[in-house]
C-alpha cells in the first residue's frame, strides 16, 4: 500500500520540476520562443491583459518571434508594453504585426545563461530536499504515535528517498536539455 504522505510528496515535487520547466522557458536561448512573451501584459481598455490572449504568436523564423494583434488598434500597446519588460529586444512594428529579432548568443553570454540555468535547477533541488525533509517529519512522527511500525518507517523512509533521487534526475534532465540548448543556440 502506497504511503499517502510520500504520494503527497511526489506530487509536490512534481510541481517543483514543472515550476522549473516553466522559469527555463523564459530564459532566452538564441532562438525564437513564445514562451518569452510569458509574463508580458499590456494595457488593453484599462486592464491589464497577458499578451497571449490579445494577439496571435508564431515563428516564421527560427530567430523571430512574430505578434498579430486580434485588435489592431492594440498594436501601439503591445509594442510599448514589450519595450517596458525586461525581455531587451527591440520590436519592429510594420503597421499590422510586430517583429522581435533574437539576437545571436555570443560564447560569453552563452555561459552566463548556462549558469543561470544551473541556479533555478539548484533552487528546484533543495526545494525537492525541503519536500522529502516534512515528509520524512511527519513519517517520524506517525511512528511515535504509533500509527507505523518501525519496520513501515524504514521502508517508506527507503521509498521516500527513491521519489526523491527520482525528482532529482528529472531536474538535471531539465537543466542539461535547457543548457544544450542554450550552447548549441
């Protein structure tokens, strides 16, 4: 019988690995990705709104990301929203869609992101470790009150430990395709 305790724990670290897969997306690599505009809102009749629900996103190029406004009046909007963001890239606005050209990677750069890469899969680890550390408190304390075996303890301390090795070859798995990417460009 699966421990509910380590179930939870599983699912949390889960989520720690998608976490992580959604911040590496954001992350630029040299090439066009849509998951760059994430996080981008724009002013739109006074609200706020993701920029992926206000325009249509593709990649004609492999280095250009390309925005078609579903209201062209917004054009103005997007293009002032995506010069106030912290995504550094200038957008060329033809009148009906704006251009982002991704800039090539020089090597320097390349190393600087590959780092970067390795402090949120660093992150993504000790938060898997914090998951395992209360998960491990509240077996220990099933056992004191009786409601495991020590025998059970042992064992789902051993199984605990397996979902936890298991979260962590996800995570260098995660990190070392975004880095490939990222040397690769």
């Amino acid at each position: 019988m699966a421990n509910p305790i380590i179930e939870q724990a599983k699912q949390s670290m889960g989520k720690s690995e998608a976490a992580l897969e959604r911040d590496l997306t954001g992350i630029r690599a040299g090439r066009a990705n849509a998951g760059l505009l994430n996080g981008i809102e724009v002013e739109y009749y006074g609200t706020p709104t993701p920029l992926n629900q206000m325009a249509a996103i593709t990649i004609p190029e492999a280095r250009v990301l390309m925005i078609t406004p579903y209201d062209k009046s917004s054009l103005k909007d997007i293009e002032a929203a995506i010069n106030m963001s912290d995504l550094g890239i200038n957008p060329a606005n033809d009148g009906s869609a704006i251009r982002l050209v991704i800039p090539q990677l020089t090597g320097e750069r390349r190393q600087e992101i590959a780092k970067e890469v390795g402090k949120h899969a660093e992150e993504a680890k000790i938060a898997i470790r914090n998951i395992r550390r209360d998960a491990l408190d509240k077996l220990k304390k099933q056992e004191k009150a009786g409601d495991i075996t020590e025998d059970d303890l042992h064992r789902a301390e051993k199984d605990m430990q397996k979902v936890t090795d298991d979260a962590g070859k996800k995570i260098d798995e995660i990190a070392a395709a975004k880095e490939k990417e990222i040397t690769e460009g």
